[in-house]
C-alpha cells in the first residue's frame, strides 16, 4: 500500500473525489453520545440495532437481507454485489462439508476455515447493515441522518461518502467505497489477525488456493433455461489491494448490462440455501447419494456427471453448520490517509467474465488431488 501511495500522490483528482478530499481532510469527529440522542434518534438506533443482530445469525440470513434491502433501494448497488458475494461465501462454508473438501480437509481444519469465512461474513454485515438502514430512515424521513453513523462505530471514510451520496446519488462512487471500506475493515480484523494468519492463511490458503485454485466468485445467470456462470478468480486473497481490485471487477461484471438482468433474475428465482444445487443441479445435490466408507471415484468429466455415478453431496447451510456466538467487534477505524480515494476512479474492465470451463477444471483438480491422498492410504482404511 506504500507504494501506491507514492504512486497516488502524483495523480490528479477529479471534482467529485476532490470534494470528498475536503470532507476527509477536516479530520475533525463531532463526538455523538447515546444521552445525546433525542428519542426518535434513540428509538431509531435501538431499532437499527434490533434489525441488524437478527438478519446476522448466518450466511442465509444476511445474504436474504441484502437482496431485502436491493429490492427496496436499488439505488444502492452494493446491496446486489454484497448478495452475490455472500451467496458465494455460502457456498464455500458448505464445500467444507460436501463430498469434495471433506476429503482432502481435516475436521480440524474444516472447523478453523468455515470459523474464518463465518467471521468475516458476519463482520461486514455487523458493519453495513447499520449503514443502509440509516440511509433508508434517511429517505424515509428526507433528511440526513448519517450524523448518528459513529454510534455503529462506522469508519469516518463512510460518514463523508455517505454524506456526498446524499447530495450527489452518484451510485458507482457509493459502490466502490463501500468496497474499499468493508475490504478494509476486515484488513485488521480477520486478515492480518493472527489466528486466522496462521490457521488459515499460511497453511489452508495455500492447499485450496495455489494447489487447486479454489478461490472463484461466481454468478449464475439464465441462457434460456440453462444456467450458465462468469466470475472472477482471485489469487491475492491476504491482499488488500487486490480485493478491493477484484470488488471493482466484479461490479463491473455484476451491472453489465449484458450480464445484470439475467443475474438478478436468477437470484429472485432461486432462494439462496447454501448449497451449490442451487445453481447447478446436474452436477450437485443436497441429499448425499454415495456410498458410505467407499473410496472416492472419478464423477466429472466436462462439467458433466459420469453415467450411473452419484451426483456431488453440498449440503444445505443449516445442516452443515451450526450456527456461531460471534464475541464483540474490534474497535478501531482503518481509515487513516486521503489518498485512498484514489481506488474510487472509474476503471474500464475489459473481460467478459466467462468462468464455466475454469470452474469445472477445478472440481477435476479436487478429484485428483483426492485420488492422490486416497493412493497414500492403507489399503486396509476407508475414507
């Protein structure tokens, strides 16, 4: 991030970026209190605190809200992004469980990285949530209310962002904040934490990411009665520079008018459940078809299921997991330097996102590398 800095500060600023620079470089924090609330601004933060601890009990609910809260406003188009996404988080929490990476990972070592991706899932909502809901009371009441954001100990960085929105409505600028605040938020508190650093990051990252490629975001979409996917791959997960580049990615992939209405459709269509069944019932189910204590056989072949092999198990959220007590949040704001508006200029991504062939040779490279570590075992010992 040094680096970029330098790089930054040689780069011109457009008008819109130049008044948030103002905004940002008063640095100055108005200290909000509860006893200073009067009580519709009491009633209003109770209220928000209500909502948001009970849409964050798990993936499936806080995915549900946002879409929720899509609907109401899209305007807000991260609402739709963070869905998405989340729906991929989902997805990755019961791989943990299915017929695959239960294979190749230990049930400790399924424990650790299902506790870091719940983590971090639960996180950004506990951060957000409270922030679109201020925005909603805000329209509601047409006026700005995102004085009372410290209150949720939101970044300073969003209250000036929101702020300008307010004025503004300039929908790409909003998206690509929130993008950079939640990445950035989760920097400290997940990322560089360092549980997650040496349980996940340096041991699990490396096995499921560099061995198998295993870190795509993907987005099913209609083509007539099929489903078909795009996405992005991202091979940088403990870099912040590079999430916040792959968010910008695949929003721009996301609201591509090529892409965005046969994505949303799906999604309204489809309730999400954490299963992969979801969006691709030839290849997946929910109810385990395979043969108890067998060795695992080769099932795919060109993202089809062999003839008379079982289809691939990927459980439903609810009976994978259960759900997780999540201790206080971190205090602290990551903001700390105006440059970092920098990452809110438009870039023009350049890619059609098509992801389906990629995806598919990363199931195969599971199956192999569970070939592999089955080959390693007693002939006398059944996986």
């Amino acid at each position: 991030m040094h680096c970029l800095k330098k790089k930054w500060s040689s780069q011109k600023i457009t008008p819109e970026l130049k008044a948030i620079k103002k905004e940002l470089t008063k640095r100055f924090k108005v200290a909000i209190h509860v006893n200073q609330l009067n009580d519709a601004e009491y009633n209003l933060i109770e209220y928000i605190r209500h909502e948001t601890k009970n849409r964050n009990v798990d993936n499936v609910t806080r995915t549900n809200a946002y879409l929720d809260f899509y609907k109401r406003f899209p305007e807000i188009h991260w609402a739709f992004l963070g869905h998405m996404v989340s729906r991929n988080g989902g997805w990755n929490m019961t791989d943990l469980k299915g017929d695959l990476l239960s294979r190749i990972l230990s049930s400790e070592e399924q424990e650790q990285f299902f506790i870091f991706l719940e983590r971090g899932n639960w996180l950004i909502f506990q951060d957000i949530y409270p922030q679109l809901l201020l925005y909603e009371e805000s329209v509601k009441r047409n006026t700005n209310l995102f004085h009372l954001l410290p209150l949720f100990h939101v970044s300073f960085f969003m209250g000036a962002i929101w702020n300008y929105f307010f004025r503004s409505r300039d929908e790409y600028l909003l998206t690509i904040a929130l993008i950079v605040n939640e990445q950035s938020y989760l920097e400290k508190r997940v990322i560089q934490n360092p549980y997650y650093q040496s349980t996940v990051l340096e041991k699990l990252e490396f096995k499921l990411q560099e061995l198998l490629d295993l870190n795509q975001i993907i987005f099913p979409f209609f083509v007539r009665k099929e489903i078909q996917l795009i996405g992005q791959t991202i091979h940088q997960f403990a870099s912040l520079h590079d999430r916040i580049l792959l968010g910008k990615r695949l929003y721009e992939l996301l609201f591509d008018p090529e892409n965005y209405f046969s994505i949303y459709k799906w999604a309204i269509q489809q309730p999400h459940t954490g299963s992969r069944k979801d969006f691709w019932p030839h290849l997946f189910n929910d109810i385990n078809e395979s043969v108890p204590g067998h060795f695992y056989q080769r099932r795919i072949k060109s993202c089809r299921i062999k003839p008379n092999a079982p289809k691939i198990y990927s459980p439903i959220l609810k009976f994978a997991w259960n759900h997780v007590d999540q201790k206080e949040v971190e205090k602290g704001d990551w903001y700390a330097d105006w440059k970092v508006i920098h990452y809110l200029k438009k870039d023009m991504f350049k890619g059609n996102g098509a992801i389906d062939h990629e995806y598919c040779k990363t199931l195969e490279r599971i199956e192999f590398a569970i070939l592999a570590k089955e080959t390693l075992l007693p002939k006398k010992s059944k996986y």
